[in-house]
C-alpha cells in the first residue's frame, strides 16, 4: 500500500490519477453506527414485497419500475446469485442483498449525518467542488460468495451533467482486499473522456447512449485494497470496477455522489428526484 497522501498534495493527486485514497477518513465509531442502523433496516425489511434484481451485466433488462423511482426513496436490491429459478431465496435475506439505493442520506438521519460532515466538506471544496449537492447514496453489502461484479465503468455514465460533474465517495465499511471483490481503477484514466450515457428510453426503461465508439480503455487497471475507515474519492470519469466476491467474508462499503448545484442535470438522466431537493452539505437539518 502506498504511503499517505499529504493533504497539500491531494489535489495534485486527484487531478493526475482520478482518483485518491484517504485511510483512517472515518472514525469507528461512525462506521458501526451506520452498519447498525442497516441492520435494523434489514430486520424491518420483508423480502416477499419486492425481488428487484440488481446487476451491471444486463443493466437495461433488470431496469425496473421499482429501480427508476428508487431516486427519492430508499430500496432493497437483490443479489442475481441470492434467488432460485423461481425467484424464492436461496440464502438469509441478510445475505440476498446486492445493495440499498437510492437516497438514504437525505431520508435517515443516520446516513445524513455519515453524509454531511464538515470535513466531506472541506474536501471536496479542496478538490476543486464549489457548489456540490449530494444525488445519490448506494449502502453496497458485496455479500460473501455471492457477490456480483461491477463492471468496468465510468460514473458519469450513469449521473451525467453539462458540464461533467459528478464525484464519488466512497467509503470501506469493511476491509476491501482482492479476494472480497475490492475496487480496481485505471490511473488517468479519466483523461478518456465520457464513452457513453444511460438514460431513460421514454418507453419506461432505459437504454445507453454512445457518446465515443472507442472502448473504455481498461490496462493498467490496479487493485485499491483498503483497510475499514478509508475514503476513495472517485473522478466521475474514471474508469473502475469490482470483481465477483467468491470468498467467505462480505465486503461492506457506501458510496455517495455530488454534483455541482449549478450544472445542467438532463431530464433523462435514470435517476429523478421528483420530491426531494438536493442539498449540499448542510448540518442545520434536525439531527
């Protein structure tokens, strides 16, 4: 693992790779108490109400109603390898889920505190952000055996604005290594520019839009094996991706996005927020 970034040098590390690693950005205790409280969420969850599949492979297919209004709400996501052929449960609904989606930090107090901290803040003003509003909020389980890859992608594919501006945090619940499926990234490979957009069909589903015929550029991909605690800030145009978790321990992580407040966000962009405001990081909401 490479030595830690000097916070002077951060930036000009940022803008050469497209991507940073902070360890130890998150204390314990802040982990544990978002962990916790997905806990309780699981414990109220009835997994007979919804079997909404979630996988990068077949994205356009397993894109449901349940996933397109998932913007202002909080949802539960199935693993594929967590269902029969007949789409009962093959392991405990604890262990079924792929992720949680999308907007927990603004909808739960305790993803809204682990969301808007002061020191998030300060960062991504740092790294260039001047207006940043937080879009989306994805708790990742990367479930022990069963955990699916993530494609190779970029993630302003997905949350796309005029001007490109989206940023991912991403933060190590757990330790990330390669054997649980920990993220790879190509170091500036974000100078690529944008391949492609996915976005709503008009018809109820969704398709992907190319942008540039020449494929998303993978070599020199390297592995980010993290310890708990760390922060990887992510360039909305790096390439990156997670490989299948085919080992005994999970691979718990969270991720959130921001966006400059003042870039254009396209109507058919996947992810609406019909009813729910974005907001930066404020901390005058009731705690």
């Amino acid at each position: 693992m490479s030595p830690p970034i000097a916070p002077s040098e951060r930036r000009a590390a940022f803008e050469r790779d497209g991507f940073l690693v902070l360890p130890e950005f998150v204390p314990p205790s802040a982990s544990l108490a978002l962990r916790r409280r997905v806990d309780e969420m699981l414990d109220a969850f009835d997994p007979e109400a919804h079997r909404s599949v979630f996988s990068t492979h077949e994205q356009t297919r397993t894109s449901d109603t349940y996933f397109l209004e998932s913007g202002d709400k909080v949802r539960f996501f199935f693993e594929e390898g967590a269902l029969d052929a007949d789409g009962r449960l093959r392991v405990p609904k604890e262990r079924a889920l792929n992720k949680l989606g999308h907007a927990m930090h603004d909808l739960d107090p305790v993803f809204d505190r682990f969301s808007r901290t002061p020191e998030l803040a300060a960062l991504t003003a740092e790294l260039g952000l001047v207006h940043p509003v937080l879009i989306q909020s994805m708790y990742i389980f990367k479930q022990p055996h069963i955990g699916g890859e993530v494609v190779c992608h970029q993630d302003a594919t997905f949350l796309y604005t005029e001007p490109l501006s989206v940023t991912g945090l991403w933060f190590a619940l757990e330790d990330a290594t390669i054997e649980n499926g920990c993220l790879w990234a190509v170091p500036g490979g974000h100078r690529q520019g944008l391949k492609k957009r996915f976005l709503r069909d008009g018809r109820g589903g969704t398709r992907f839009e190319v942008l540039d015929e020449a494929p998303l550029v993978e070599d020199g991909a390297i592995p980010l094996e993290v310890s708990a605690g760390t922060l990887v800030v992510l360039h909305g145009l790096l390439p990156h991706r997670s490989a299948e978790n085919r080992s005994g321990r999970s691979r718990h992580a969270y991720a959130v996005h921001v966006i400059e407040r003042d870039a254009k966000y396209p109507a058919d962009n996947w992810l609406l927020r019909p009813d729910l405001p974005l907001r930066g990081f404020s901390f005058d909401v009731k705690r």
